[in-house]
C-alpha cells in the first residue's frame, strides 16, 4: 500500500497572491496527495509549528513577490526545530541568481510560473518518497 504523500502549502512574508498556490494545492490533491493549504501571510514560526504537527513529507512555497528571499530563514528554522529532513519547493518568479542561493540553502527545486502540474506532481512525489526513505534510515 502506497503512503499518499502529506504536502503543505503555504506563502510567507507579505505576498498575498495565492492563485498559483491555490491551483497547485488542488493539483496536488487531485494527483492523490495529502494537501495542507493556509491562506498567505504565514510567519515562518508559524509553517515550522503546522509542518511539526501535520508530520508533513514537504512544504510547497509560493512566492510572487520577493518573499522567496525569507526561504533560506525558513531552512533554518525547520532544522532548528529538527525538521530538516522535510523536503521544501519553491513555485514562482524567482530569479536565476536567487534560484542558486535558494538551492545552496536546501531548497529541493524551484518551479517557475508555466510549469507543468504533472512535473510538479511527480517531482514532489519523489521528493516524499525520498523523505520517507530518511525518516525510516533515521
């Protein structure tokens, strides 16, 4: 039996655009995933305390407006709360520069506006399963 996947999407920071997350969390629950969706506006505290009580597999990320730029924060957060084996994405307008430092803080892969929903959902699939496969090796 295969475990289906528990993914929270979320926006942090100040960026209240959410259609992209919108259709991505309902993308992701019709490929058969565990969808955890909060409106925008989270606090970072706040995304590691869900992820903590959801025992979520990854934590999607929207960002349309420079939030991207707090990821790193978030990274550090989450292994501080002994959540670094949760695997993070990012989705959005992230320039290419900033996609690199995003990747050097941890991000698994970042999804850029026109991205296939079905890339998506197999990437984080794997990801899932990758983090799954970790959590039992621990």
């Amino acid at each position: 039996m295969e475990i289906r996947p528990k993914v929270l999407i979320t926006k942090i920071g100040f960026d209240g655009h959410d259609r992209g997350s919108r259709i991505v969390a309902a993308g992701l629950r019709d490929a058969g995933m565990e969808v955890i969706y909060t409106p925008p506006w989270q606090e970072i505290p706040t995304v590691v305390k869900l992820a903590l009580e959801e025992d979520v597999d990854v934590i999607g990320i929207s960002s349309l407006a420079t939030d991207h730029l707090i990821v790193p924060k978030l990274m550090e957060a989450l292994r501080e709360a002994g959540l670094g084996d949760v695997g993070v994405v990012v989705g959005g307008i992230v320039p290419d520069d900033e996609e690199r430092s995003l990747l050097a803080a941890g991000v698994a892969r970042v999804f850029h506006p026109g991205s296939a929903m079905a890339d998506i959902a197999a990437f984080i699939r794997e990801l899932a399963g990758t983090v799954r496969a970790r959590r039992v090796a621990a």
